[in-house]
C-alpha cells in the first residue's frame, strides 16, 4: 500500500512539475511521509524567463531518478505511475472545467511578485495592468498546451511514455546540475 501511494503522489507530484512549469525539486524540497507514502512538496514555483514566460530550463521534464525507479520498479512506472499520470492530464484538460481561469488567477499573482523582483523599482504595482493581461494570457496558453500534450494518449507511444523516457535518461540526467542531486 505503501509503494502505491508513493507512486501515486510521485505521478502527481511529476504532472504538476511538467505541465505548470514548476521548479524539479530537490530531494530536500520533498516531504515523505513514511506512515502512508505521501509526498508532500514544497519550495516549488513555476520558472519564468527574463521576459516573463514560462519556460523549461531543464533538460528532464519532472524527478525521476534511477533511484526511484528502482524504488516504484519498473513495472510501476509504466503500469501505475504512468496511468495516474494520464489520468490526472485527461480529468484537467476537460474543457468544462476552464482550468484555465484558475491559471491565470494563479499566475497573475506569480508574475506581479516575479516582476517585482526582477525589475526595478522593486514595487508591486511596477507592472502595467496591459502587460501583466498579456503575460498571463500567453502562460496560460502555454500551460494549456502542455496539458493538451500530456493528456494526448496514443496506446504504448503516448506522451506520457516519452516524458518518463526523458526523465530517466542518463544523458538527461547526467546534464543536471550537482546541487539537483540527479543521483537521490
């Protein structure tokens, strides 16, 4: 029960780090909860560029280490963190959720605290109103179209089957900065 939990909340945890553009974690950024499995994630915001845009920087889409591989097996990866996964994208991608009036509120707040960080006069309200609409407007189109392409499933070659390769890629993985810990 545990290893399936765990492989739940991992699957989660991954969604939500790849389609929101969300910073990869860390090992000491994850919280186990080692009495039911879960996971529970923190320091975790999405990454913007210089122009305010989300952006990938890494070359692994989500945290998947050999590690943890060997940890869920093999066969969990491709049976059960992979269906969880597949699932999660399909349930959000329905169009009668409009999911994305949620990003948006969501990345407004996101971009007028990045903004206020990164461009002077260091104030919150630095951000003209016009701008701010524009940038949530084309991260949300990003988000959606990385929602669209998670939950696009095509049997044994879906999305989600080229996401996991790429995260578990040596060569991917062997480009992760040191202080990522790749081999945790």
């Amino acid at each position: 029960m545990f290893k399936r939990q765990f492989t739940n909340q991992l699957a989660l945890t991954a969604f939500a780090m790849h389609v929101l553009r969300l910073n990869k974690g860390a090992p000491h950024t994850l919280k186990l909860v080692l009495s039911n499995g879960n996971i529970m994630p923190w320091e975790l915001a999405p990454v913007f560029d210089t122009t305010g845009n989300l952006c990938q920087p890494d070359r692994v889409p989500f945290r998947l280490t050999p590690n943890l591989v060997n940890f869920v097996t093999p066969v969990g990866i491709t049976g059960l963190f992979s269906s969880a996964m597949l699932a999660s994208a399909q349930a959000i991608h329905d169009p009668e959720l409009h999911v994305g009036h949620y990003i948006g509120g969501i990345l407004r707040d996101e971009l007028i605290s990045w903004h206020a960080v990164h461009h002077g006069p260091y104030l919150k309200s630095g951000i003209a109103n016009a701008d701010l609409v524009t940038k949530v407007e084309g991260n949300v189109a990003i988000i959606e179209k990385q929602l669209g392409f998670v939950a696009n499933f095509e049997g044994n070659h879906g999305a989600v089957d080229s996401l996991i390769k790429a995260a578990t890629a040596s060569q991917n993985l062997s480009l992760m900065s040191p202080t990522w810990q790749p081999w945790l």
